[in-house]
C-alpha cells in the first residue's frame, strides 16, 4: 500500500476521527462513536482505499519535493 494521503491531511483525519470516537464518552447512547474509526485508522496508515480506487493522491510528488523547499510530505 502506497502511501496517498498528505501528512496535512492524515492529521485532519486523526483529529476527526478522535473527535468522533469521543462521543461514545459524553452525548447519547448509540453506535454513532464508530465511524470515529475510519478516518483514524486512514490517518495513521497514510493510505485512502477510496483514493487508490479513483486514483486520487494528495501527496505531493517526489518532484515536487526536489523544486520546493521544506517539503516534508515523506512520500
């Protein structure tokens, strides 16, 4: 599994996904709590299968990385 999420975004999904997760400790009662694990796990993995489906990457390209200064996309 390559790798086709940007870290900037990987931390989005981590933030939501653990947003999510934390309705299971404060708020109603039910199931809702679980679709907290989808973006975390995507995040901590770095890869999107919906993404790979459609051929989608945000990851900047190695390429990009030589021309631009301070890219830490790890890619």
């Amino acid at each position: 599994m390559k790798k086709n999420i940007h870290p900037m975004e990987r931390g989005a999904r981590m933030a939501v996904g653990l947003g999510l997760m934390s309705l299971a400790f404060w708020g109603p009662s039910n199931y809702w709590f679980l679709l907290g694990v989808v973006p975390l796990l995507s995040g901590l993995i770095g890869w999107c299968p919906p993404y790979a489906l459609l051929g989608i990457s945000t990851c900047c390209k190695k390429c990009d990385c030589k021309k631009s200064s301070g890219c830490s996309c790890g890619c």
